[in-house]
C-alpha cells in the first residue's frame, strides 16, 4: 500500500521545486517592499548650504518667526554640546530618491544633532564662530535625527571629503 502512493510524498516537494524554477526571487519580482523581511535602506546623501548662527533667547525667536519667514525654515542643529541655529539657503540630495528639501520637511521637530570626524566637526563650528558660509554634505538618518558629516567646504567646489 506504502508503495502504491509513494508519489503523493513526492508531489508537494516536485511542486516546490518548480515553483522556485519558474518564478522570479521575491524581491526582483515586486520590489523590495513585499519581502517579508525589512531590507534598510542607506540614508540619503544631501549637501546643505547656508550659515549656522547662535540660536536668539527665547522671547525673540518667537517675534522674529512672525516678521519674517525664510523659503526654507531654520534647522536647530547641535554640534557636540553647543547648539546652532542653521540659516539655510539650499538644500540638494545628492543621492536618488526625493529631493532635499522635502526630506527636510518630514523632520519633526526640526533639529539634527551633526556627528562624524571631529575634525569636521571643529572646522563647522570654527566657521560658524567666524561667521562664515558653509557647505556640509552627509547622510541624514531621520528617524535618529542624526546627520552623519562626510564633508566640509566653504561652497560645492572645496568640500573636502
């Protein structure tokens, strides 16, 4: 009798095989959204262009946010332990995916904390004691709110990476 229906052990392992034959692998056929494990994704590569300032006291800030607003809102940054108020002229992705500044409008609050070389990170906060445009370029972990410096310049051309 065993021998008889043999073949009805085989069957759901030949259906198996054949199924992994003919079909594409899961993630080349639908995209990496439908696998059922979570593929991470490298964060984007922007460039932000602008000044980092001294954030105002409190009751100014507010007052000046009603007088007048930039295209693109300030970024409240911290570098180490001090905090920075980034008076943005541009920001470019530099990777695929969406442009910068819609990135930039999904952060909520609007604050990064800038990590990296210390190096890098010096050279931002001299620059912005002397007052001086910057031009930083890194990856952005959003849900982290981190922003990973990769270089430092004072336009496009002298970003040292």
């Amino acid at each position: 009798m065993l021998r008889k229906h043999s073949w009805l052990v085989l069957l759901p392992l030949l259906g198996f095989v054949l199924m992994r034959a003919v079909a594409p692998a899961p993630g080349h056929a639908f995209g990496g959204q439908h696998l059922p494990f979570h593929v991470p994704e490298f964060p984007p590569l922007l460039r932000f262009s602008g000044l980092l300032l001294s954030p105002p006291p409190q009751e100014k800030a507010e007052t000046k946010e009603a007088e007048d607003t930039p295209a693109i809102k300030p970024l409240a940054v911290t570098i180490g332990q001090e905090k920075w108020d980034f008076q943005l002229q541009e920001v470019k992705a530099l990777s695929g995916g969406p442009n910068g500044p819609l990135l930039l409008s999904q952060i909520f609050p609007r604050q990064l904390r800038f990590i990296g070389p210390e190096k890098f990170l010096h050279q931002i906060e001299d620059s912005a004691k002397a007052g001086k445009f910057l031009v930083i370029e890194g990856h952005l972990y959003m849900g982290a709110y981190k922003f990973r410096v990769t270089g430092v310049g004072d336009d496009a051309e002298s970003v040292v990476h």
